[in-house]
C-alpha cells in the first residue's frame, strides 16, 4: 500500500524528530566524553599517564552510558570498568574495539605487558567511534510511535 502524501510526509517529520530529540538527550554525555578526552590530553602534556588512562576511561564511560540508555545490555553494567568489560566480551564488538577495551582496562600493574594502555586517548577513540556508529544505527532505525 503506497502512502499518501500527508502521510509520507508526516512519517519523515517524525522520523526527523525522533532522531534529533534522542540526540538532544544524548548531549550531555558528549560533552562529558569530549571533556573527559580534553582531560587525557592535557594530563599527558605534564606526563602524568595514569590521569590520561582514568580520563581516557571516563570518556568511553560516558559514551557507552548514552548508548545503554537507548539499548541497555546488562554486560555493560552500571561503570566505566564494567563497560569495558561488556565491550570484551560482547561479540558483536570488533577486534580492535575489543582490544582496546581491553588494554583500557589494564593499569600500571601491567606496564610491561603488551596489555599496557601505551596509547590510552586512541585506545578510548576507537572505542567512542564505534559506539557513536552503534548510537546512530540504533537511532536511524528506531521505530516510531
């Protein structure tokens, strides 16, 4: 059955609304993720590594709260370390997103292992680029009324 119209033209505008109301929502996590980020570079201009892991961390932290408010997953659980957690073991997370979840999750304990966070703000960009490509498929497709 083709739509009239009026009726196609209402379903773009609602679409339109959705997508743009679940972004306005989701602001404030972007924010926090980009000051969170900020932090991490800033920390390592005075090399201090371990306030850029904590800061890289927060930063995905903040991102993968935004993307369970729109599809909770108890793997992800209710912190940045268990999130980092569920990134592991989720198998719909690529490879890379996986390992750099992983290496995120590792501290000082770890400096000599190839575990190590040796690049924390790119392990925590690929980990936010990926979460963001999951927001926007979720939110493209999210079912209206």
């Amino acid at each position: 059955m083709l739509l009239s119209k009026r009726d196609a033209l209402t379903l773009v505008i609602g679409f339109i609304y959705t997508i743009v109301f679940l972004h306005m929502n989701l602001e404030p996590y972007y924010e926090r993720t980009e000051l969170e980020l900020t932090r991490a570079a800033q920390a390592l201009t005075v090399e201090n590594d371990g306030m850029a892991r904590a800061c890289s961390r927060r930063a995905v932290g903040a991102m993968v709260e935004a993307w369970m408010t729109i599809e909770p997953d108890p793997r992800y659980g209710g912190h940045t370390m268990s999130a980092l957690r569920g990134l592991v073991a989720d198998e719909r997370s690529p490879e890379k997103v996986q390992h750099a979840a992983n290496r995120l999750l590792h501290g000082i304990r770890d400096k000599d292992s190839e575990d190590f966070p040796n690049a924390p703000i790119e392990d925590a960009k690929t980990i936010i680029e990926y979460v963001q490509k999951r927001i926007w498929v979720i939110t493209s497709t999210t079912p209206l009324g």
